[in-house]
C-alpha cells in the first residue's frame, strides 16, 4: 500500500457519504469554515504520511463539512515550498483527495496585485499561471496510476468551473476578474525589479503557492478552479512595505465575500 493510499483509507473509515468537491483555504481564510454546521475535523497531524503547515493564519485541518447541502471537503492550511517540504510533500494530499474521490479541486490563495487594474481586496480567478523556474511535483519516477509522464496543461483551470463561478460571481454581485498567476518559492516578498518582469512575462498577481497543486490535480484529471484575494498591491506597485500582517487583515476582510460567492457555487457544480 502506498502512503496516498495509507492516509486516504484512514479517512475513508472516518466519513460517511461521497465527496466530489475540495476547497483549500489559503491565508487568512481559515476562520470560515467555523460558520459550517455538523463538520468532522481531523488534524493533519492524524493523517499517515501528511506533512504539518506551520505558517500563522494556517491551521492544519481537514475539514468534512455540507455546504448548500452539498458535502465538501475543507483544507484548512495548505502545505508551502518555503517551509522546507519537498513539492512532492507539497502536493501529497491533491493524490490522497484524488483516491477519496474528489474531481473539483478549488484553490484559494493570497496575493499581490500586478495588475494596475487590480485592489487590494478583489478577488481575481486564475486563467492560467506561470511556474518560473521551480522544481515540478512530478520530477522523478512517474506514477502511471495517477497519469502520463507527460500530461497536458493547455487549459490547467477548468473552463467550466470558471464559467460557473463566474455566475456565482455575478449572482454575489462582485466584479468578475480573471488573470495570470506567477509562483515564486518566497518566503521573501518580491523586489520591485522582479514585479517589473513579471509583469512583462504576463502575470497579473503573484503568490507563493498553488502551481505545485495545480500540476498534480491536472496530472491526475481533476479539475481546477483557483481564485485569488489580491491582499496588497506587489512590490514597487505598492509604495509602503509588505507585511504578513496586510496580507492577513486583507484575508478577513474579503472572506465574507468570499463565502457567498462559494455558497453560490456549491448549487452550480
Ligand atoms: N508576493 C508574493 N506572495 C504574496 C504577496 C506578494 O506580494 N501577497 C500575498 N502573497
């Protein structure tokens, strides 16, 4: 038995019915799932073979949960190349949700505006990303259980989802915006000669997360839907200083709105 397969048959015993929908909650999210009525928790620290998140705002949860009456699975505190986890821990739970059954996989994460159209505030949905220079999750052997050595990444976000969350976007009442995402490995915030590039490459917002998990969940034939909360404006775009702190306040402001464009959401897929 594998370990995907070890950490997903101690979660198949703890939970009734089926679950074809996972949101992970990216900083400053977390809280929101304490609105959820009925939910099991387990800790990542339970789970064989899971690694632990240590960054503030992340709290390491799994979360099973009914939302609008659909079940959904929560992450509460996603995995970050910058804690020192290989990409492959980084993304070792998108398999262990792939054998449990889940086929809409939704990102949520944190980021700098690029995008001089962009606020602090906004919440954009990724159209595609841009990896940069990163190691892929998938370097090494290939597992064919899980797909092809070499698989497709031509439309990475589902077109579908997209379509649908953009209705959830507008029955909200929130401008729909799109755009390019660009991963750094971080921790360190950007300088403003690196905004200007990326800028210049095509990106729209930049983070520190998400792309490992998007190749994985694509490997594997799931679909995608990332939605990003713009919580500053990028280096050198902004004129004051980036904090933790900012992209944290930021988070809790927008996670109303936030949860209504999901609840909104969980009726269309
Ligand atoms: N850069 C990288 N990651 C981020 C930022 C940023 O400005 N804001 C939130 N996450």
């Amino acid at each position: 038995m594998s370990n995907y397969q070890k950490a997903a048959a101690f979660l198949q015993e703890k939970i009734d019915g089926a679950y074809d929908t996972c949101v992970v909650l990216g900083s400053g999210y977390g809280n929101l799932i304490d609105k959820l009525p009925n939910k099991l928790t387990i800790s990542y620290s339970e789970i064989p073979g899971f690694p632990v998140s240590t960054v503030p705002g992340h709290r390491g949860e799994m979360v099973f949960a009914e939302m609008n009456g659909k079940n959904v699975i929560f992450m509460s505190g996603r995995f970050h190349f910058y804690e020192g986890y290989s990409m492959s821990e980084v993304t070792f739970y998108v398999r262990v949700l792939k054998l449990l059954g889940v086929s809409n996989l939704i990102l949520t994460n944190a980021t700098g505006g690029i995008n001089p159209d962009f606020r602090a505030g906004d919440l954009v949905v990724i159209s595609d990303h841009i990896k940069l220079g990163l190691q892929s999750p998938l370097f090494g052997p290939n597992d064919e259980t899980f797909g092809p050595r070499f698989h497709d990444m031509s439309c990475a976000y589902s077109m579908e989802l997209r379509e649908h969350c953009k209705t959830a976007f507008q029955k909200v009442g929130v401008p729909y915006k799109t755009g390019v995402y660009v991963m750094t490995g971080g921790p360190q915030f950007e300088t403003p000669a690196e905004i200007r590039a990326f800028g210049i490459l095509g990106a729209d917002m930049v983070g520190m997360s998400t792309v490992p998990e998007v190749i994985v969940a694509n490997h594997c034939g799931m679909n995608v839907l990332g939605i990003s909360l713009i919580t500053n404006l990028a280096a050198g775009i902004s004129k004051a200083p980036l904090s933790h702190e900012e992209v944290m306040e930021e988070g809790r402001k927008a996670t109303e709105l936030f949860w209504k464009v999901l609840s909104e959401l969980m009726y269309l897929i």
